[in-house]
C-alpha cells in the first residue's frame, strides 16, 4: 500500500490569521491527501525543517501579512540548499505584479483570494500526484 500524497500547509512570519490555509488543508484532507499544518509565525528554516522531516510532497504557503517576497522565496532556496525538489505554491493576498517574480523565484503556483478551493486540490492533484501538465488555472 503506498502512502497518501502529503502535503504542508505554513503560515510564514508574523501572519496569524489561519482560516483560510485551514480551509484549504481541510478541502485537501477531503480530498484524500495527508496533511500537516505548521501552526502560525513559522520561520523559512522552521518551514523546511518541517517538510523534510515529515517528508511532505509539497509546500503550501500561505501569507496575508505583505512579506510573502521575504518568506516565499527563501523556502525554495533553502530546499535547493538541502537539494530537496518539494514544489512550493503559495496563496495568501498576494499583489498581481509580485505573481511573475515568486514564480521565477522558483515558487509553482500562486492563489489569490477568489480562486475556488475546487481549483486548487484539482491543480495539485493532476499537477503533483497524477503528474498531469494540463493547465488549470
């Protein structure tokens, strides 16, 4: 029997607010993948220390505070450090002309407030777990 696909939900920095990263980690528990909420004011390190000793299969980042540039990035450049490849997507309020910069950070996906939750476990299911590269979004 293999393992369920494992997600980390995080809350980065300061931001305490956490219904809608809870939302989701339920929307993607629902869906049938195991997942780990960090908890709130987590660290880069912290956030990665997490997903390598949970052995997670993705990242979900999730920031509302305005310091998704500082956070975000240094999560994927800290995987590459440890030379893990744990894809990284983000959600949170995130402005439109930051979208293209955390994409080239290295960061996979980004949802803003709007996109329905359905979208979102539809995107990680045929993009992590059945390897499909059909664009949802």
């Amino acid at each position: 029997m293999t393992r369920p696909f494992k997600v980390l939900i995080a809350k980065t920095g300061l931001d305490g607010h956490t219904r809608g990263a809870l939302i989701i980690a339920q929307a993607l528990r629902d869906a049938g993948m195991e997942v780990i909420f960090s908890g709130i004011r987590q660290t880069a390190e912290d956030i990665v220390a997490i997903a390598l000793r949970e052995k997670a299969d993705l990242i979900g980042l999730s920031c509302l505070s305005g310091a998704h540039m500082e956070y975000f990035p240094e999560v994927v450049r800290l995987l590459r450090k440890e030379q893990r490849n744990i894809p990284v997507r983000a959600g949170g309020i995130i402005p439109d002309e930051d979208i293209p910069l955390l994409l080239t950070s290295g960061v996979k996906a980004v949802f803003t407030p709007g996109t329905p939750i359905k979208t979102i476990v539809q995107y990680i299911d045929r993009k992590w777990i059945h390897n499909d590269n059909a664009v949802l979004l």
